[in-house]
C-alpha cells in the first residue's frame, strides 16, 4: 500500500510491530478492501470482531485472505474473513503484538474518531459565524438568521472560507447606509478594496445584499432591476440613470419650478435627487401609487396642484431617496394606493422606509368605495397586513374586492383641487 504508514516509515508503528512481515501479509493489495472496512470501524468506534464479507473477490483477493489466514477461505461467491482471526493471527505471529487495530493503523496512519471530527468540525462552524458578534442591534434577527439557514454553509463550503466571507459582509455592512448615495463599485473599492468585490453572483454579494434587506426593510424580489432597487435602498448606486420617479408640483430646483409653473409632470433620476435634490420641502406631500393619478391631476389641476409623487408600483430608489428627502426637511407624507393585497405589501414596505399619514387609505375609505362600485372585481392573491390600519385588511377580507385608485379619482382629485 502506499502513502505514509507504509512498512518502512516507522513514525507510524509501534516498537514492537514486524514492518516487514506486516506489509507482505496485511499490506497485500488484495487486502485491501478489509484494511479499510476495518478502519472505517475504527472511526465509527465500532468493534473489530466479527464477519466482513466481500462479494464476487477476485483469485488475487482469495489468494491473500488464505496467506493471511493460512487456510483457505470458506467456498462460496463471496469470501467471507472473521476479524477476531485476523486479530489472533497477527497477535501469535508475533507481526502485530497489540492486535488488528494496531496493525491497520501502522498502514494507514493514525485513525480519527468521527465523533470527534463532527465536534472539531462544529466547533469549527460556531467560531465561522464569529463576525456577526459586531454587527449593530438591528441586524440581530438577521445575524441569527444566518446562523440556522444554511445560506453561509452552502455558499462558503469549509468554515474558514465562511468566516472570511462574513468578516468581508460585516464590514461592508457596517457604513451602510451609505450617505450620500455613492456608486457600487466605489464603495467596495473603498470597503472591500476591490472594486468588483460586490458584483453579481459572487457570496459576498449575496450576503451583503441579503443584510442590507434586513437593515432597510426592502421586499423580496429577484432579476437584475431589484437587485439594483435593493443596493440603492442603501445607498449603493449601480445605475444612477435608470431608477426614476414621477413629480407633480414640486419646487426646489430650477427644472423642477419651471415643470410647476408649466403645470407639467416631471422625471426624476436618481442622480439628479443624489447631486441635486429638492432645495425646498413643502408642508405636505401627496404620494399615489399609481400614474394614472398623477396624470388626470396634472389635466385637471395643471399649475395649481400641490406637490404629487407617483411611486409607479413598488418604491423605486429614486422615489425613496425623493420621500426621505422630503420627510426629513419637514414635509407630510399622505399615501394613497389600491386597495388589494398587492397595493397593502407597497404601502407597507413604503411605511418601513419612510413615515407617511393615510390619505383616504383607510378601512373606512374602502368600505365607502366598495358600496360604490357594484362591479369591483374580486381580490386575488394571499393577504397582506397595513400596518397603518389593522382594521383594513380586516375589511379587504370581508368584502373580498379590489377598489384600483382610478376608482376612487374624483375623491383625490377633490383633495388636489384649489
């Protein structure tokens, strides 16, 4: 057999062990496959007594039993060797004193307990996960997460791959979120020192995004617009230009006071709200979620309308950055949104990034547009919760229909009026 343990190397044998005699009798090459069931026994610590069974041996295997045993084997298929004769056999010779188990590890080196490979490996994996101690009390449920999830295991392999990964993550997450708003590869250059260190599909990645929901409440998703969305909830801008928002009525800027006057809808990128955001904040800000909204009012209203933004569906980068700008130099927010399960999850992953006041998205406004739509379709899709009226989806329940927010126009078009 070869490697170390082989007859000759004596760091591995006892001083009483026949080097030489044991390599020609239990080192046969056709004894192979009993050397290491035995060894397998011994790391399981099981005993080394008994029948092992080999089925369809080859003439060299049979041959090599019958050296050892000094006899030939039982006849049959499949050749069948009893430890406790292998053991007598090796002892009385005088080739292995201390028995089989010595014998088999003078060949094959020292034999490791399973049991204490699994504690080595466990405690091993406890001290992977070391990084996330220093991580800030609100990704503490997400830290714990990672502990018992096994997205650490599958993505790092060996723990000290994963603990090299969540010191990378940790660090990483530690500045976040950014502000200002700074481009992707920047930050990881500056973090990480590798500008690339955050690129798609690598672990790192995909465990500091995944943090990075858990720091800014951004909704599950997936494809390569959320992804961008999800960096951009905090801070990290891999497109500057592609994120935008929908403004009606909003000054601050000279683009955007001659869009008032006009009486004119804008588009805000999110570079244009990183570099150049809003100068004034008004006292209140109508927030829909639907542009079908923000365009009647632009018709209707023109120049007079108060500030309007249009989320388009979920908050996009640019929108949240817009309503945290806003919130935070003083304005109201007041959202409205469809009334369904689908419009409930975005006022809610709105209302986890930025505080806003119902604006007729209540229980008591859904019940008043249910009665007054006959035909509503019906609700579809497991329920949400609104954290800003519990009795809502209560009611969405009850009644079972979907009221769309150009439905109810003529209600918040009355609102936006002079």
């Amino acid at each position: 057999m070869n490697g170390p343990g082989q007859p000759g190397s004596p760091d591995r044998s006892g001083p009483h062990i026949d080097l030489d005699r044991l390599g020609r009798l239990l080192g046969d090459p056709g004894l192979a496959w009993l050397v290491e069931r035995v060894r397998r026994r011994m790391e399981r610590d099981e005993p080394i007594t008994g029948p092992l069974t080999l089925t369809t041996p080859t003439s060299a295997e049979r041959d090599a039993a019958e050296r050892l045993l000094g006899r030939t084997p039982r006849a049959g298929r499949s050749l069948t060797v009893r430890l406790d004769a292998v053991d007598t056999v090796l002892r009385r010779s005088g080739i292995s004193p201390d028995g089989l188990a010595a014998a088999v590890t003078t060949l094959t080196g020292a034999v490791a307990r399973l049991a204490d490979v699994r504690e080595q490996e466990t405690n091993a994996w406890q001290e992977a996960y070391a990084p996330l101690a220093v991580l800030r009390p609100e990704l503490a449920e997400w830290a714990h997460k990672l502990r018992t999830d096994g997205l650490v295991r599958r993505l790092a392999r060996t723990p000290h791959a994963a603990k090299v990964l969540l010191a990378y993550a940790t660090t990483a997450l530690r500045p976040l979120p950014a502000q200002p708003a700074v481009s992707l590869p920047a930050f990881a250059a500056t973090a990480l020192g590798n500008a690339h260190a955050l690129d798609d599909g690598t672990p790192l990645a995909t465990i500091v995004l995944s943090g990075i929901r858990a720091l800014t409440g951004f909704p599950d998703g997936n494809g390569a617009e959320w992804r961008r969305e999800a960096w951009a909830s905090a801070g990290l801008l891999r497109d500057a230009l592609s994120s935008t928002v929908l403004t009606l009525g909003l000054r601050g800027t000279p683009a955007l006071d001659w869009m008032t006057d006009a009486g004119e809808p804008a588009v805000l990128t999110l570079r244009q709200l990183t570099h150049d955001p809003p100068r004034t904040a008004p006292g209140i800000v109508y927030v829909c979620e639907n542009p079908t909204v923000l365009a009647t009012a632009a018709e209707t209203h023109g120049p007079a309308c108060p500030p309007l933004v249009c989320l388009q569906g979920q908050p996009s980068a640019a929108a949240l950055t817009l309503l945290r700008h806003l919130h935070s130099h003083g304005s109201t927010l007041r959202y409205h949104g469809d009334f369904d399960w689908g419009g409930l999850r975005i006022a809610d992953a709105l209302l986890r990034r930025v505080p806003w006041q119902p604006w007729h998205y209540t229980a008591a406004d859904y019940r008043t547009a249910a009665a007054a739509t006959p035909l509503a379709p019906l609700l579809t899709g497991p329920p949400a919760t609104a954290a800003w009226d519990p009795d809502l989806a209560a009611a969405l329940a009850e009644l079972g229909v979907r009221i769309e927010e150009e439905t109810v126009l003529d209600v918040l078009l009355a609102d936006l009026g002079p």
